[in-house]
C-alpha cells in the first residue's frame, strides 16, 4: 500500500500529538512529510527525530512556514490542528489547489467556514472534519443523499454544569468549569464545554460543513459520550455513529478516508486494541464493550435529555450568530474567547461570559465573510470585548 | 418523477398490507402492477379495486400464478412475503432476470439464501433487505468497504421472556409467549421471539445477506427496540441505524432504495409525519421523540444487554446450522415450524422446542443447498420433526 502524504499544522498540540499517535500505530499507511508546531520546538524536535518529517517550522518561522508545510511539502492530507487564525491563509492555500484537509481547527470553520467550503467545492480538494461529532455526520452521510436528510443532532456530554442550578452557575468558580466528565482538554475548550459554546460553534461548524441552514440542525445532551451525532432522514430512519471517547478514532479517519485503518491505537476499551478488532471479541459482554460498555458490564445504558437553552445562553448567540450570518460567527468566537480568558483570570464572574459575548456582538458590525473581513471583525471583536469586561470589573469591584 | 414498478407476492399478509400503506400514501413513488395472495380473496379484491393492478393471482391459481406476478408483471422491484417455500421459483426466476427483491420471506434467505445471492450476484439484481434488523445493517453498509467491518450486531427485543427463570420458561403458556413487549406480529413470529429462535433465523439471514460469517454476526439485546442493528468497523467506529418500531420504515426503504421517502405513513411518533419531518419539530423534546422517546418525554434512555445462551438455547442451534452449512438452515427452519406449531397446538412444553430442532438436525443428513437439496431437507425435517414431537408427547402422556 502507497503511503499517504502528511503534513501537520500543530503537530505539538493536543489533536497533532493523537495525529502522530495514529501515525505510529500505521507506519504503512502513513508518511510525515512536514509538521508545523508553535513555541514547544523541544517536543517538535524529539517528534522530526522519530517521524523523519522532510521540512518542520517554527512560529518564530513566521507565515512563509505554514505555507512551505501546507503546500510546498507536497502533502496529500494537511492537517490543520493549529488554535485561532495563524494558519488561515496556509490552508486556505492548500485547499485551493485541490489538498485534502482535515480541520481539527474550529475558529476556521466557525469564523470562514463559508468561504472555505466555497474554496473546496471550486478545487475538489476534500474537507475532513476532526471534531468527534462532525466526523459522526460526516460518516452517517456517506452514500445518503443530502435532500433526504431532514435534520442533524450533534450530541453534547452537557459538561460539567449539565445538573447545577442557574444560581449556582452563575457565580462557579474555575475549579467546578474545568472538571468535565467525559473528555480531558485545554482550559479554553473545558470552558467552552461548561457554557456549552463549543456546542453552539459546533452547530455553526456542522452548518458549514454539511450545508444545513441552523434549523436544521440541532444538539441533544447525552451524558456518557458514546454517540457523536445522529443524522434523522426523512424517511423515518436515523443513523447514529457512535465510539470511545477517544479523539484518535475521528482523527484516525480523517487522515485515511475514504480508507479506514485497521484499528487506532491502544485505546480504551481494551478490545478494541486488536487488528482487525474481532480477533479479540471472546464473549457475549466484550460485544457491549464494542458499544462502550466498561470493562464486564452487562448492561449499557446510553441516556438522552432535551438542552436547556435557558441555563445555556451561549448556545442561542450562537445560533442567532448563524442566522446572522457574515462575520457574525468570528465575532462571537472571538468575544467567547477574550470573555474565556477574563473568567480564567478571576476579572469576572462565570456568568458575565454570555454578556460579554452578546454585547460584543451588538457592537461590531457584520461585513462579509471574506479572509480580510473576517480578520477586520476578530480585531474588533477583540476590542470591544475587551472594553465590556473591564466595565464589568470597574462595575464589581 | 417515474413511478417504480411494484409487484407483491404475499399481498395479503401482515408485511403485503403494510407495503400497501406505504404505497397508499406515496402514490406518485409507486405503480402496484401486480399483487398475488393466498386465500384471502377478499382482501385481495378490496386491495385490487384500491391500487388497479393489472394482474391479481392467489393459491388457487398455482405457481403460475406466481410467476406471472414475479416476472411477467414487468416488476422493477418484487416484495417477496410470503410465508414458507411457496414463492421460492417465482422469486429466483425475478433475481435470475435482474429484477431488484425486497426479501422478507425469512424462510428464502434462511434456507436458499447462498444460492439466491449467488443468482442476485450474476444477474446484478439487487436484494433489499425489509426485517428492521437487516435493513439497519445494509443501512449502516451504505458508501462502506465490506473489508472495514469488523463484525455486525443485531439487536433483540429478548421477547416475553428475557426476564423469565430458565425454570418458568421450561413450562411457560401460550398467553405468556404471546405476550410480546414491542412489535406485533403472527403467533409464529411471535413464539420465534419467546424462544429467540427469530434472531438465530436473522442471524442466518444475516450471514447470507451481507456475506459474513457466523462469528462476525451477532446478538445485542436492546429492549427499547429503537436501534435496530450496529456495523463495527476495523478503526473503532460504530454505525447504527435506528426507527421507530413501525415495519413501513424498512418497508419503504426497501421498495425506493437508493432513494428515501419523504416519510413513511402515518405513524408514532407523531412528529415523524409531515413531509419533511422537519417542519413539525417545534421543541427540543420533539428531538428527542425523532430518537423515539414517548409524547413529551424529556429523558431516553437505551439499554443494550449481553444475550443469554443458556435460557435460549435456539440461538446456539441456529449458530451451529450456520456453521454446518448446506441444507442445515432449512432443517432448522422446518423442525422450528414443526415444533412452535406443536407448542402451539397444546402437545409439547415450550421448553421442549428446541429439543425437537436439535434432535432433528441430528437426523437429517446435511446435503447441497441447490433448491431441490432444500426442498427435500425441508421435508425430511418436517417427517423428522412431527416424529420427535409425537415421541415427547408420548414419553408425557
């Protein structure tokens, strides 16, 4: 078998590690050929040692890096696992000339989802996605035509705020906002999970991805993470994909597909170790760990609850940010972000988050969703979320 | 849009009046050219008056009568239901022309079922599974390589008797065994269900169907009978299709396949109705009746347990029968029908009938599954069958 051609955009961070991880567990399926890290050059290095990449950069390399490992390094799949917008112009490069990529990078499907769907459809260069819940889409819609899907359901965990009071969220502290059942994070994603904005950007991602206006597509909570996402077709029918909570499951698809490897590494559950997985299916009990039961369990239980859009606000600015549509949704990532940072830093309450992010968005005027556009809104966004927290704080003190 | 050409044989029983509902409200899918039942002359009128075919047949007219249905009809699709062998001519001389069939006589698949994929493989007809089971699966199979499958599950209600002691189940009653928790059927199906020879007979279909080995299908009791069947790929990822427990869901599937209908009937859940579904989604709770939750119900949940070999020891002969090959199916189709219908009829204990399938696997000598192979294994089970059974009632007296 032919070896596919990676490049890593973030290779040092959470999803590029797992990436490499998939890598090592598929030396036959997989040639490094570039990788793209930020400040961590000590672990780039040790990962250039073993994956034997022909090119890596730096930050300190500047834009004309990315672009040498998204484009000039010949990949035939870029992964574009970078945070925020240092990578836009590198991949949108790709993607115009027809590479394939997996996009672990949400604020660029949030913040220019449209324009790069637009990019992809012109080149035939395909879109990957990453994330556990649109990897689910994305395989439940393989061969199904898109004019009989009459809605999608990404599913959430509902965080760690799923059963706290209103009042009592309100005023959490960082400890409570970062215990999440279910998956570890970064801070910044783990705080997203508690306001369930990461539910809100995913729903304007799946829009994105998928083309269904945000009606149509919906969340439901499921508390034990084990389907990602199901997608209702109008015939009565529905497809749910579900796996461990494990990111090098959708990763491992992304980087292969239309292939699928053989097995993903030494995941949780155990059984699922083997290659191909069935060799090691012995009994009648390891047929529910296949479907995520813990180790001897006899009974699985998956569980599925209505959201409560009234505790989670962040989850309506997001979809008015859809509706909306333009630079909108980079607005709302962006304030989201500088109203993250003030909670993580103690400037204000948890339950200012949501406040700084809706006036944010009343303020910066919408513009079309070009490259330049939305750089011009993110700035702004900045700015005037910036300015709502430090009233907020003159306001508390 | 062409209307599909449907020919029914089996148009009076319980799946033959369910298409025709489905037909009913999609009359521009579907042109009903043909419909051929057994004794039920009235119904069939009623049903010849309603759709205009231009040709009705019933048992008293003989093969012929079915061949005429099958074939001359011009059928672009054939729905196979009926019951038993009666049918087995009139539907391979349809999949020997090319002519797509949607299969839901069990006993064709369970007992001709390598030949009929072999004559569907070279005359390149396709055949559309219509049990709900089977139809999650060749659902679940869509767009995907058949060498990234790692096994395939079936779900299963677990009958009347999935709580039952292995004791009261040895002499339990008619009433008991009848008393199905989910899906309404014939007395047959339904005692099927009590024993679990159903999903031994599906796991068989299954075999045959989708061309995996026995050690490859199995069993996941699910007594919520939303999710129908799970595919589990080689990479960690599971598939599932799920509906509610309506049979013109996989009815309708089957008769449009590649295409699905716009919706399926009028049905529960009620939001499953409109066309397209989506317009009567008003809620978040409605989302989680998409899923199957009951009117309003603001929590789901599904439980998948590990099956229980000991209390059904017909899923054991069914895997064995599986695995002996050649006309062993059949033996085990006919010797089961025997047997239900002496529990039925008062002269054997329901713990009795798998006892009289095993025995009579062991007297039948195995031979090729040619049709006539099957035909004569068919009787040779049945003499062999009926004997053990008056030896029982004889040893009780």
């Amino acid at each position: 078998m032919k070896r596919r051609r990676l490049a890593i955009l973030g290779s040092t961070g959470s999803i590029g590690t797992q990436a490499l991880d998939v890598v090592a567990h598929h030396p036959d399926a997989f040639e490094v050929v570039a990788l793209a890290a930020g400040r961590n050059t000590e672990l780039l290095r040790e990962q250039a040692q073993r994956f034997n990449p022909a090119f890596t950069t730096t930050a300190q390399d500047g834009p004309d890096g990315l672009y040498r490992v998204a484009v000039e390094s010949g990949a035939e799949v870029v992964l574009a696992a970078t945070d925020g917008s240092v990578a836009f112009e590198a991949v949108f490069a790709a993607v115009e000339r027809g590479v394939d990529v997996a996009v672990a990078n949400k604020e660029l499907v949030v913040s220019a989802g449209e324009l790069l769907v637009e990019t992809a459809q012109k080149s035939g260069a395909s879109l990957l996605p990453v994330d556990s819940e649109h990897s689910a889409i994305f395989q439940c819609l393989i061969g199904e035509e898109r004019s009989s899907v009459a809605a999608i359901l990404l599913t959430a965990s509902g965080g760690p705020f799923w059963r706290t009071s209103r009042e009592a969220m309100e005023n959490a502290d960082l400890g409570a906002a970062l215990a999440h059942p279910t998956w570890r994070m970064g801070t910044k994603n783990t705080i997203d999970s508690a306001t369930m904005m990461n539910k809100g950007l995913e729903v304007i991602e799946a829009s994105r991805l998928f083309g269904f206006t945000g009606d149509r597509v919906r969340i439901v909570v499921h508390p034990q993470s084990i389907a990602h996402g199901f997608v209702i077709f109008s015939d009565g029918s529905v497809k749910s994909q579900l796996a461990a909570p494990d990111m090098r499951v959708p990763i491992g698809y992304a980087l292969s597909y239309p292939k699928r490897l053989e097995s993903f590494g030494e995941p949780p559950p155990a059984k699922l170790a083997g290659s191909p997985i069935f060799r090691n299916i012995s009994s009648d009990t390891d047929i529910l760990q296949l479907l995520g039961a813990k180790n001897g369990e006899a009974t699985l239980r998956y569980e599925f609850e209505a959201p409560d859009p009234a505790r989670f606000p962040c989850v309506r600015l997001a979809y008015e940010a859809l509706s909306e549509g333009g630079t909108q949704p980079a607005v709302l990532s962006a304030a989201n972000e500088v109203a993250v940072a003030a909670f993580v830093e103690g400037r204000i309450a948890f339950g200012r988050i949501p406040e700084v992010i809706e006036e944010a968005m009343n303020r910066v005027r919408p513009e079309e969703p070009t490259l330049r556009g939305v750089r011009r809104a993110d700035g702004e966004a900045r700015t005037a979320a910036g300015e709502i927290v430090a009233a907020i704080e003159r306001s508390t003190v």
